[in-house]
C-alpha cells in the first residue's frame, strides 16, 4: 500500500455522486467475529490502561490550558456515531472560543488556534479526551473519523455505509490523507472556500478510504493502522522525498550543465 500519493491531482467535483459508489454499498461482508465481539473487547482494555498510563500527562496538559486558555478546558463537538446517532466527541480545547465554529478548519481559523493549542494539534495531544468516548462505547480506537451531521445529511447513503463500523481516533483515511487535507485547507482564506475545497476535493478522496477500510478490517490492519499513526505521531513517518532521475543525453551531445541559483537579495 502506497502511503504517500499525490492528492493534490485529485480531480475537483462539486459533490460527491452516490451511485458511483454503490458497488462498495451493496457488496457487504458479513461481520466477523472480531469486529462484532474482540474489537470491542481490545478498544475496552486498551483505553482503560492507557487512561491509567495517561492521567497524569493528560492532569498537567488540563493545567497548562486552564494557566494559558482559561476555561473551557475540553471541546464537546457534535459527531454523528451512525445516521441517526448523535454523540459528543471530546478533545482538549485548542482554538479561541467561537460560538458559530462549524465545518472543516481552514486557513480562515487559523487565527483562532492558540500557541499551545498549535502544539497539542500536531503532537495529537488534543485527541486524549477521546479515550472517554472509548470506554463510553461511541468510538474505537481504529475506524472511520466521526463526521459532522451535516456531513450525514447531505450524503445519508455513503455515510450509512462507512459507519457500519464505529468512528475511530485514527483509521486508514485519518493515515493516508491527514497531512494533505491540511495542506489543500491551508489554502482557504474564507469560510465559502473551505467548505466548497472540502466538499470537491477533500471529503471524496477521503469517503473512499473509508470504504475501503470497511471492506477489508481485521486485527492485523488495525494494529498496522494504530503503529504507524504512533510513527507519525513521534515523528519516524515522515513521507520520503522523491529521487531526482538524472537524464544522461545521448553519444555525440554535451551534458547540459546545471543553472546556478542565484541568491535572493
């Protein structure tokens, strides 16, 4: 599986047609049994040991915030858990409050991000709250990412496909696709172009993976998918450049020679 693609050439739609993926929504597996018993099983002692492990980390990042931020000190987003299914995703806060926040983040909320919350984002700290929402049984550990409700209502079809497995902290779209959404968003200067760059661009891409992860879940997929998520975390995941493939001219013609970079003033 290649990790690191192009997505940036992902041609733009203006919405995502549903009948294009039908074949993946009517070809359903049957739920083995680690997805309908052992999954829950390994989600419910794993979140439970990390939580004893990780309160104290999580204790003195709740403190940081309350010295830095102030109150509130955690986010309750509302995420959909299957179509008609509503629960509250928590992370620590990591932006300025806005009362009428909604949909992607894009370059306009940028501003909005704390200095603390910028490094909470990109070590995934902010997500540790989430551990909760595992034990309360409204995520996994591995899944597709929780969407918006009004994500659910546009495309009720696709989303009741994907969330036949419960949302995730990271899943194989969440692994593949994170550093490029971020980098297409950044380019977003207003709400309108978030939003419609996320719809044609983004959420597509991403629909498909999900799709994908559906069909092919097991135990050794997840684990693969939580290492490599620690990787990128630690940092050790980091895409690898490409090779530069020198073009050797044929017999008879001179090497061009290199152009020397002149020095910005």
């Amino acid at each position: 599986m290649t990790l690191y693609q192009n997505w940036d050439s992902v041609d733009l739609r203006p919405a995502i047609p549903e009948a294009e993926l039908w074949h993946l929504h009517q070809v359903t597996s049957p739920d083995s049994f680690y997805r309908r018993h052992l999954k829950r099983a390994v989600d419910l002692v794993l979140s439970l040991a990390m939580l004893a492990i990780l309160a104290l980390p999580m204790a003195l990042v709740a403190a940081a915030l309350l010295i830095s931020q102030g109150r509130p000190l955690i986010y309750a987003g509302e995420r959909m858990q299957s179509p008609g299914k509503p629960f509250r995703q928590f992370k620590f806060r990591t932006m300025i409050r806005d009362d009428d926040d909604g949909g992607a983040t894009g370059a306009h909320k940028h501003w909005r991000i704390t200095p603390l919350g910028r490094f909470l984002r990109r070590t995934r700290l902010d997500e540790l709250p989430q551990l909760f929402n595992i034990i309360a049984g409204d995520m996994s550990f591995v899944g597709p990412r929780p969407p918006l409700p009004e994500y659910v209502e546009r495309f009720p079809a696709i989303y009741n496909a994907v969330l036949q497995i419960k949302p995730g902290v990271t899943g194989l779209a969440t692994l593949i696709y994170h550093r490029h959404e971020d980098r297409i968003l950044a380019r977003c200067d207003t709400a309108e172009e978030t939003e419609r760059c996320y719809y044609a661009r983004c959420l597509p891409t991403k629909l498909r993976i999900e799709l994908v992860y559906r069909q092919a879940a097991s135990p050794w997929l997840d684990f693969w998918i939580m290492w490599r998520t620690f990787l990128a975390v630690v940092g050790y995941d980091r895409p690898r450049k490409r090779r530069s493939v020198e073009i050797i001219p044929p017999p008879g013609r001179h090497r061009p020679r290199p152009v020397e970079s002149v020095p910005s003033k």
